[in-house]
C-alpha cells in the first residue's frame, strides 16, 4: 500500500500516514455509537427553547431511535464474536496499521482465542491481539494443513541428488530419505498433492523407476522387504531339507530292493 503525506507550505506534517489510516479515521468521524447519540438526546433536552419545548411525540420517536440503535449494535457485536469464535484453530492474515510509523504489518499465523473487551471483539494470532476488522483471510483447516503438508515434502525433496545424478554408487546413500518420501507421497490425498506442483510429482515416478534400475524398490517398504527375503530364505531352506530327506528314502529303498 502506498503512503500519503499531507504538505502545507513546503513543509510534511503527516510523514508515514497511509490512506488506510485516514480512511479509518474519517469512517470514525462519520459514525455515532449509542453513547453519543445520548449524549445528543440530552443535549438537545438541556438547550431546548423553554417557550417552545420539544415536543412529547418527537421525544418518544427519538427514544425509539435510540433503541432501535441499541439493538442493532448489540445485534452486530454478537455477530462479531461468533465470527471470531468460529475463527478459532484457523490459519487467518491479518493486516495491521502502525499509525506512528504508516506502515502495514502482515501476519499469518493461527487464530489461539477470542478476546471480548468494552464492546471490542479480538482475536488472538502469535499471543497478540488484533482487532477483526483487521483479519483479511481466513484459511480452510484442510488447505492450511496440506501448505504445511506440501512445504515440508518440498523440503525434504530438495536434498535429494536430482534423477539424473543418482547412480549405482551414491543410491543407497538417499535410499532411506526416498523410502520415508514416497510412504508421505503415497499416503497423500489428490487434493493435498495438488500442492506439491507437477514437477515434483514427475520427478517422484522418475525417482521410483531409477531406483528400481539399481536393484532397489522403495515402493515396497524396508522392513517388509527383509521380512519377504527371510520367508523366501526360509522357504528354500525347507524345500532342501525335504529334497535331502527324499533323496535318503529313495537310496534307502532302493538298497532294501537290490538284498
């Protein structure tokens, strides 16, 4: 957002204000809370013209006015705090105005609690307190948490040696890092790995088939690999055993047939 000055004769006398400032400080000056509206109400009872008095009927309307005005603010601050409660446990922006400095902060992070003080509705985002008209986003739990998801993945995507410089040598150095990515990829949703961009996910299948090329399939989990190779292990150490133990009946039999 751009900053705006005031000049009167050479000389700044606003450095730093925003346009957001000053439109919040106009909107202010336009508005009348219930306060002043009593505050006016009396007035105008105070300073009235004793030899033509107000009259009862417009007093009344008045009255009226003041509580139609009432209502409608207890009705909007009750509004305020349900919106700021179901914020709660959300990822929001908030966009806050220093009005020394002119300058707009914005922070992200997520929404701790509501806070209700003297018809003030806040919400708390990294322990501080803003106010709600200065929260510009709220994000999806879902969305937040598949961002947090994909920015994580990408990290760990990045360490590793690129397809075309993984080879035999240096392969069962990044075995480990490839088997944890793709058991995250794997259990990813469609809807979180749309985050993850297309390059990443070619690069997965690319990551798969080159390793596969070195003998080494990470599709398949470690621990149920070595577990396959022990069966299969066992497996043929038993088919021994029975041939060995055929092969000794068979000679046996055959030397009972010849006496």
């Amino acid at each position: 957002m751009s900053a705006s000055a005031i000049v009167n004769d050479g000389q700044i006398t606003n450095l730093g204000a925003t346009a957001d400032a000053e439109s919040k400080n106009n909107k202010k000056a336009d508005s009348v809370d219930k306060e002043q509206f009593l505050n006016l109400l009396v007035a105008q009872l105070k300073y009235q013209d004793p030899l033509q008095p107000m009259d009862n009927t417009e007093y009344v309307s008045q009255l009226a006015t003041f509580s139609e005005l009432e209502q409608m603010q207890n009705v909007a601050q009750t509004t305020e705090v349900s919106r700021a409660t179901a914020m709660v446990g959300s990822l929001v922006t908030v966009e806050s105005l220093n009005e020394t400095t002119g300058v707009v902060s914005e922070i992200t992070g997520k929404v701790d609690y509501v806070s209700v003080n003297a018809g003030k509705v806040k919400v708390s985002v990294n322990d501080v307190l803003y106010d709600l008209s200065e929260v510009k986003q709220v994000f999806d739990t879902d969305y937040a948490d598949a961002v947090a998801l994909a920015q994580e993945f990408a990290g760990s995507y990045g360490q590793l040696p690129g397809v075309n410089n993984l080879t035999s040598t240096n392969a069962a150095n990044f075995e480990a890092r490839m088997r944890a990515l793709y058991e995250t990829y794997n259990a990813m949703s469609t809807y979180q790995r749309t985050f993850l961009g297309a390059d990443i996910q070619a690069g997965m299948e690319a990551y798969v088939a080159r390793f596969k090329e070195y003998g080494i399939d990470v599709t398949v989990k470690e621990a149920a690999a070595a577990s396959g190779t022990d069966q299969n292990t066992a497996q043929d150490t038993d088919a021994a055993e029975k041939l060995t133990t055929d092969t000794s009946e068979d000679k046996t039999e055959k030397t009972a047939a010849t006496e």
